[in-house]
C-alpha cells in the first residue's frame, strides 16, 4: 500500500505520520512538503530566483524533520516530496500522479465555523481527490 503524508510541521502532522507508520509492514510511505509562493512570486522581482526557492526549502526541511524521525524511529523506509504551489492542489496532484493508495493527513481541528469562513487544506484535499483520505485529529 502506497501512503502519501501531507506534513506541515503541526502536531497533527506527526500524529498522521505516526499513524502511517503503525500500518506496517506491507507500506511504502512518502512524506510531501508543499508551500504557497504566490505571495513571495513578486520578490523574485527584487531578490535572487535562487534565496527564494532557498527559503521554501529551508521551510519544507524543518516541516519534514519531526515526520521523517518518526518514520526512522519505528523503522519504516520513506520517501519526500517538495513541492511549491497551491497546497492542496499539489498534494492531490502528486497523490495521482504517484498512484497513491490513501492519503493519510493531520485535521487542524479549527472550528466548523472557521472551516466554513476560510476553509482548510484538508477539506480542499478531500473535495479535489478521489483517493481513500483518512483524517488524524
């Protein structure tokens, strides 16, 4: 079973790492990293291509570290995705273009109010995919 695993750095992003690796051991496990540059395209204008797309990395590394060790830990070989772009339309396309079995990824828990108001990554993920999603609350 091939698992794709949304990280931003955020607790629930380690418990749905956690929660991936518990599926052993018949899984293969990819940890994705995927930040927003639209806001930061107009700097490219004013500062060096190569200190943004460093900065991103930097961001995606530090998001990946405590998922990555959790993987390491329980001993469960994984791979890493780092993408720049609309985050939940990146997930999604990889999770396809990788033939993804399930998408396993942290809920924020924010308020139905605030979901409603804002929305949130997991609920654009889960209207984009039509691959198995599990949520970790």
């Amino acid at each position: 079973m091939k698992i794709l695993v949304p990280t931003d750095g955020s607790s629930c992003a380690l418990r749905a790492a956690k929660y991936a690796a518990s599926l052993r051991p018949k899984v293969s496990v990819t940890l994705i990293s995927v930040h927003d540059d639209t806001g930061l395209k107009h700097l490219k204008k004013f500062i060096p291509k190569d200190s943004v797309s460093d900065y991103l990395r930097e961001l995606s590394d530090k998001d990946l570290k405590s998922a990555r060790s959790a993987l390491d830990k329980a001993g469960v070989q994984h791979d890493m995705i780092i993408k720049t772009g609309h985050v939940a339309e990146e997930i999604t396309k990889a999770a396809k273009s990788g033939r993804f079995d399930l998408i396993v990824m942290g809920a924020k828990g924010r308020s139905i109010v605030s979901d409603m108001l804002i929305g949130s990554v997991a609920h654009r993920v889960l209207t984009l995919t039509k691959i198995p999603l599990t949520f970790i609350k």
